[in-house]
C-alpha cells in the first residue's frame, strides 16, 4: 500500500474539446468565428470580443467583459471551446474559460448561443455556469512569516504544541489554510477507541503515543484556524534568515501535492482548493517517528486516519466516538454505477508496454451528474478523454492517490446510462496481488546464482491497469487483447474470438502483422477485470455441473498436475451443494512459475504459483505460513476455487468485512478437506488453527482486517483466515447445520454480484431468539481477547444412577460458544456439546457407567484458555 489515506475532494471543472467542422451550412464560419471568439477572450480584448454579439447587447456584453477582469484582476485567460451543437439557423457553443489570477484560478463555464443571419452567425445569449469553482496557487513561504512565542493545535485525539517556533503562512489574502511550522514542539495522540488503542501500544509500546516535533504542515479551513489553532507572536519586525527560508520551500515542495490538490490536463502546476469545515491534514516530522500524517475527514466512514511514512503503514483509523451525529457525506462511488466496460489493449512482455482503450458505460445515482472518479495507476499516461458526442474532456489525475477525475460536459440525469472513452498507455509492471489471494510456504533462497525468468504477466485489481471504479462496483466486461506471437491471454468470461494479425495497409499498423488476438466477453457481472499473458499449453478440459474446466500450464512451470481437473470437479460439485451454483460461465486453472507460492482467484479463473526450483544451485528454506495446508493435497486450489463464491460473486465492502472473502473461502476449504480425508484430518487442521490463533489473537480483531498485516502479516493470516473459520464453525454448532448451511446460502444468493458488510451477514441469524448473536459477534469479531474459562466437574450417584455434573464460569469476559466434552463409557467415546450462552452454566449429562478419560474441549476447536478441576 503507498502512502494513501490523504482525503481529497473535488467539485470542479465541467470538460469538453475544441470545436470541429460538422455536416451543416455555414459549419467552417462558424468555426472560424468561434477561433475569433477564443483569440478576443485571451487577449483580454474587449472590443474585439463584443463585436461578436448582436448589436441589441454588445455593448453590455462589452461592460460585463471588461468590469469582470477588472474586479477579479484576472492577469491572463485561456479557452477551451467544445464541439459545436448545430439545428437549423441555430448553434450552441460551451466554452470552459480559465481566467489566471495571481493567488487563483476562476474556471467558469460559458454557453453561447447563435443565429445565423442570413451571411454570418452571431451570439444572441450568453449563460454562465451557475457554479463557478476557484482553485488556488498556494506559495509557502509568502509575505507573512511570524516567530511565535508558542504555537497550539488541538484536534480530537491529537495536540501539537511548539516553542519558539517559525510560522509561515500561505499566500492567500483574508484565507488562512496552509501553514507550516518549524521549530522544537511535541505532539501527542491517543485514539479514543478501545481497540485503536491496543493497536497503538502493539505497535509503539504505550496507548498514548509521543514524541519530539521538528516541524508541521497543516492544511485546514479559515473557520478551523480561527477555533482550533493558537499562535501567540513573540516579536515583530522579525526577518528569517535565507536558509530558513529555502528550507520552508523545501517542506512545502515535500508536502504541498500530498493534500486538497490536483494536477490537471489543462495546467502544468498543481493547484490546490479549500477544506470544508473541520476537514484537515497535518503531515509532521517526529524525532523517533518519522513522518506522519493526520486526516481528520467528515466525509469519510471513518473520520480519523494516522499514518506513518516509515513502513508506509497504517497506525490507526476510526471513528471518534462522541454523541453527536456524524456528518452524511455522498461519497464519488455512490454517484455513478458502472455497468459495463469495453476494452482494447495491446501488451508487450518484453517491454512491460501497455496501451489501452476503454469504454466505459456509465448509470448516474445522482439527479445530476458531472464528475467522475476512477482508480488508476499512476504510471500510464492518459491520452484523451471523450463523451459520446466525441467532446474531449478535461481530467485531473492526482498520482499520489492513484486517482483519475473526469469532468463532464454537460451533467447526465439519473438512471440515464452514457458512455465515456479513455485513451492511454505507458509502462506498467503487475503489483503486488492483495485480495481474493492465499499465500503458502514461501521459501528463502539462501544461493541463487542463476536468477528464473518468469514468463507471465499478470494484471489484477491492486494493478489499476484500467480506469476502475473508486469502490467495489459489479460490472459486464469485454476484452480484447493484442500480443506478440507466441504468448497467450488469459481472462474473464468466455472466450468468444481468437486469431493472428493479418496484412494491412497501414503503415502504423505493420510491426502487428503476426500478433495474437483474443476477445473475452463475460455473461455474468464481475468486480474487477483481470488478465494473464504468458507462454500456455492447454492440458486438458471437462465438465463440472456443466460449468466447462480448463487447465493451462506456463511453459516455464515443470510438474504437471494431473489430478488438477478432475479435483477441480469435485470441488465444484461439493461447493456448489454447499453454497448455491457456480457463478460463473466457466473455470480456467492457470499453473505459473512464480517466486511467492500461493495463488490468486480473479472471477471465473485460478492461478496457481509454482516455486522455481534450482538443482544444485540453491538451496531453499520453508518460511512458516499460518495459513498453509498444503500438507493436505488440493488445498490450495480448494482455497481458491472457494473465492469463486466467497470474494467473486460476494465480495466484502470495507476492510473490516475482508474475513467475508478469506475467512469464508478458508471455511469452504476446511469443510472439503474434512470430506476427502475424514474427521482425523479435520481434527488436526482445527487444532493447528486454534494453537496459532491463541499466539496471534492478541494483535487485533478479525473485523480489524489487512490492517493487521502493518503489524504482523502472519496474525493477518492467523486471524483474518483462521479465526474466522472457528468461528464459523462455531456459529454453525450454536445454531445447528442445518440452520446454519441454510441461512449462509441464502445470505449468499441475496449478495449474489454485491458488496456486503458484516452487519448483512449476521442480520441473516438474528431471528435465532436462543442465540446471543449481539454477544457471539461482539466478542469473536470486534474484539481481540479469547475466553478464559474455569470448568469444575464431578461426578454423582455413581452407584445408582450416575451423571456428570459440569459447572462453567468466564468470570471476565463471556464468550458464546459450543464447548464440546469427551469421554469413555464401556470402552466406547461419547462426545456432548455444551452451549455456552451465558457466563454461568450448570449442567447435567446421564450415564450408563462411570465415565473415563474426561475431557473438554478436546480437539482444540475453541481458542482461549481452559482451567479444568474435577471437585468431589
């Protein structure tokens, strides 16, 4: 993860393209006269301007020009005219204007309209934009440079406090919102969450973080300075030193385009615009810490964001929890759905060179629509931008953040699908795989004189090699896919075409004569396009309820697996009974060379890494992995197979909900295991989770999710995976399988292409009025502790009619849970379930003969401790 959870929010510019000759009379004046227009406004002449307008108002037109620039002391203008609107005698031109100031920059967007009089056309109206937006050319260090006695900053959870200080304000005139502190000062923070403050003694060793301060950029709204930031001056007239001040450019150069800016296709310098309310970002330098930087934003789900540079890590994110109500906020991804994309690439291996085309069919959820965001990685270069008219559109791309803007023409109403073309390309190497993935035993190569060559390509989600929504969106895909000879492309969906270049007569096009081509096309909706280029032989197919199975192997891999297909079948046909059909049109199993083993499991696809090998030359090492069963044979692809189901076709919403993917799909891989080698097998997998799960639990809660793996990347693995399956395994026990299995499908089929949240999974239980849900959710998702629990037992009337008697206490905190006890009768195991559902259980089990060999929680299955005594 880079250095993201720098909040920014955009209302700007509307976009569009030069204007073009069109199929209509009088199409090349009108042109010519639109060029006459452009030229007047950027020469700022005003007399050249009006005379464009019909003689009933341009004399007003004229006043209004010349009296806006001089009110706004507008230093220069530039024009951007979009593609003409022609009827008849009529025409419509929009023009978006950027008028430069010296600390500004107005963009305003304004419609002219014309008629044409018999030998030339001529504006009778002209409209402005009912919201004009202003962005600013922020400077530090301006004019105003004080030295302060003291500096106080306090905001929620965190103060900063300087002595002796430097301030260096911004250089906007009656608007504070940046200012940059040097000098010794000290911050303090402390979450107000529980849980956020665990967290923080993990990773720092104390609830309350402090540290020495060298310096502090803050980025704020002017009503903020006024309540939340006190400076108190220590003298006037005072001159910093020229150091100092290249030292303060030096900082704000580091810090300026990490917050509230845009770099845009229109401009060559960032430009910044205003936080809103209590919106703000600090970024500041601690002695031990490092770099950190603060977010506090209201439009966020979760308000407060701390993130140290060092280890590009998150140290904590949450609510504050106060008795207010939070602010409502329509984020961008709930404005817009996407429906569906067309894409046109064309990658080189050899050269990590891609080039792309997307369209892109877009429904708003707003009454009006007209911005766009995308993700997008910051290393390919867009090109252009057009609507479905072919009006070229202005776009900001703030890389950082890895995010696209788009800025319509004219705003879309709701439920009225458009269309949206991008052209780009650029270099662009696969990334790290973050989700729907299981890693295995890595190894460590301890020699390795000859490197491997890997001969796949693969890009998914965390590659951003498209414009992908900002959220999880569900969307129809088709593919096509340009490569040199002898590769071939994997992906989603059907493979409905597939050939070689052929003979053209354009030039441009003859180093192409030869390539491979091939178009996937998806029936179903998928969460994220991915696809693989590599060397692949087809090794086999068949059937599996229908769904076809197909398995590739890389030509650089060396075992073949020939049990793959027909275990992939099975697997189907279990899943499938378990959790509801296949999802998907079809599965493609895609055996790789790769340096990490584990795989990934985009829609309607597996990959499956194989570690190289080095005969002689190296030797390798087994690097331990909480999560690796491969002891097992098929679990790695039962894991993957599973995210077909869990992750794919339901995926999870926040991070909290991660465990809705890997828990889920680690559960289904469980309960295969269990059917193809027996309870034995199972008993043991359960308890090596459950042992792993006592070492790790301590790091955080599942609903904590990836964030763990910024502490420990194995207690990510232990508790995201593992602990959440006990504690679906437990939920099925307190509930019953039937019940269990029942609701899980149903859960499934309702969520079926959606993202779902923690809360949707659970309100599918909550009719179960035996079961403390609230308390089973609470203490085995939200919370970090495992039960202690302290069990006395005797037993009674053993000459008559003898019993068991169990009597149970969790003195501290009460955990719901099946407690499962063991023991012999006649030579023969009797195994009982106790319902945990409250802190204080009695209870009395029949016998037929004394019991031996008594035992509770036998195999392990509930993580926590266990205090056993037998009283008399």
């Amino acid at each position: 993860m880079g250095r993201i959870f720098i909040f920014c929010l955009l209302f700007l510019f509307l976009g569009g393209v030069a204007a073009s000759s069109e199929e209509y009379p009088n199409s090349a004046k009108l042109s010519e006269l639109i060029k006459g227009i452009k030229s007047a406004l950027e020469t700022m002449d005003g007399e050249a301007y009006s005379k464009y307008f019909s003689p009933e108002i341009l004399q007003q037109e004229k006043r209004s020009f010349l009296s806006f620039l001089r009110e706004k002391e507008v230093e220069s203008i530039k024009v951007f005219p979009s593609r003409a609107v022609v009827e008849g005698e009529q025409a419509e031109v929009k023009l978006k204007i950027l008028f430069l100031r010296r600390v500004s920059v107005i963009i305003d967007v304004w419609n002219f309209y014309f008629r044409w009089q018999g030998k030339q056309w001529e504006i009778i109206a002209r409209e402005t934009s009912p919201e004009r937006k202003i962005l600013y050319r922020l400077k530090i260090p301006a004019e105003r440079v004080e030295l302060a006695k003291t500096v106080r900053i306090k905001h929620a959870d965190l103060e900063l406090n300087f002595e002796n200080a430097v301030c260096f304000f911004d250089n906007l005139p009656q608007l504070e919102t940046a200012l940059l502190v040097i000098g010794p000062g000290e911050f303090q923070f402390s979450p107000g969450v529980a849980n956020e403050r665990h967290y923080l003694k993990l990773m720092f060793g104390q609830e309350r973080l402090v540290d020495q301060l060298k310096y502090a950029y803050l980025r704020f709204s002017n009503s903020f300075f006024k309540n939340n930031i006190s400076i108190e001056p220590s003298r006037e007239n005072w001159q910093p030193p020229r150091s100092l001040l290249n030292k303060a450019y030096s900082l704000f150069a580091r810090h300026y385009s990490r917050s509230f800016t845009v770099e845009n296709s229109l401009m060559s310098e960032f430009l910044s615009f205003i936080p809103q309310g209590d919106e703000v970002v600090f970024e500041f330098e601690g002695k031990k810490t490092g770099i950190m930087t603060y977010v506090f934003s209201p439009f966020a789900e979760e308000e407060i964001n701390l993130f140290q540079w060092k280890g590009e890590r998150i140290v904590n994110l949450y609510s504050p929890e106060s008795e207010g109500q939070k602010r409502m906020f329509v984020s961008f991804g709930r404005m817009f759905d996407i429906d569906a994309y067309k894409l046109e690439i064309d990658y080189n291996p050899k050269d990590s060179y891609l080039s792309g085309k997307a369209q892109i069919k877009i429904i708003p959820l707003v009454d009006s629509l007209d911005s766009l965001k995308f993700k997008f990685h910051q290393d390919l270069e867009v090109l252009k931008v057009y609507d479905q008219q072919k009006n070229e559109l202005i776009f900001n791309r703030d890389r950082l953040r890895k995010l696209f803007y788009v800025y319509l023409l004219r705003p879309q109403k709701r439920g009225q699908p458009f269309y949206l073309e991008v052209f780009y390309r650029g270099k662009i190497q696969p990334e790290e795989l973050t989700s729907d993935v299981v890693k295995g035993p890595q190894y460590k190569d301890e020699i390795i004189f000859i490197p491997p060559k890997f001969e796949t390509h693969l890009f998914s989600q965390s590659s951003y090699w498209y414009p992908a929504p900002p959220d999880d969106d569900y969307f129809q895909v088709e593919l096509r896919a340009v490569f040199p000879p002898g590769f071939n492309c994997i992906s989603n969906g059907d493979l409905v075409e597939r050939g070689q270049i052929g003979m053209t007569e354009r030039v441009e096009e003859l180093e192409k004569i030869g390539h491979q081509y091939c178009t996937y096309k998806t029936r179903f909706p998928i969460k994220y396009i991915s696809f693989i280029v590599g060397k692949f032989e087809e090794r086999g197919q068949r059937q599996a309820k229908k769904i076809p199975v197909v398995y590739y192997q890389a030509s650089d891999t060396g075992y073949y697996h020939r049990e793959w297909l027909a275990e992939a079948e099975k697997m189907i046909d279990f899943y499938s009974q378990v959790f509801g059909s296949f999802p998907y049109e079809k599965l493609y199993l895609v055996q790789r060379l790769w340096p990490q083993k584990g795989g990934h499991s985009p829609a309607s696809f597996v990959i499956l890494n194989e570690l190289p090998r080095f005969p002689g030359r190296s030797r390798l090492l087994k690097v331990h992995s909480p999560v690796d069963l491969s002891r097992w044979k098929g679990y790695f692809l039962a894991h993957e197979i599973a995210h077909q189901w869990w992750g794919q076709a339901l995926s999870w919403d926040t991070y909290h909900d991660q465990w809705l993917s890997e828990g889920l799909a680690q559960f289904a891989a469980l309960l295969y295991l269990e059917k193809k080698y027996g309870e034995k097998a199972y008993r043991q997998i359960i308890k090596n989770m459950s042992r792993g799960v006592r070492e790790k639990a301590h790091i955080g809660p599942i609903t904590m999710g990836s964030r763990l793996s910024f502490l420990d990347f194995e207690a990510y693995q232990t508790i995201v995976y593992n602990k959440s399956t006990l504690a679906l395994l437990m939920l099925r026990d307190l509930v019953g399988e039937k019940a269990f299995f029942s609701r899980l499908r149903k859960f499934f089929n309702d969520y079926k292409y959606k993202a779902a949240r923690t809360a949707d999974f659970f309100r599918y239980f909550k009719d179960l009025e035996f079961f403390p849900l609230p308390e089973f959710r609470n203490k085995w998702f939200e919370d970090y502790h495992l039960p202690v629990v302290y069990i006395y037992y005797s037993v009674k009337d053993v000459l008559t009619s003898p019993k068991l008697h169990v009597e149970l206490n969790q003195p501290q905190n009460w955990f719901p849970f099946p407690l499962r006890v063991k023991w012999e009768e006649n030579g023969q195991e009797v195994v009982k379930v106790i319902p945990v559902n409250k802190r204080f259980i009695k209870m009395d089990f029949k016998l037929n003969n004394p019991p031996r060999k008594i035992k509770f929680n036998p195999w392990e299955e509930i993580p926590g401790k266990f205090y056993v005594k037998k009283v008399s």
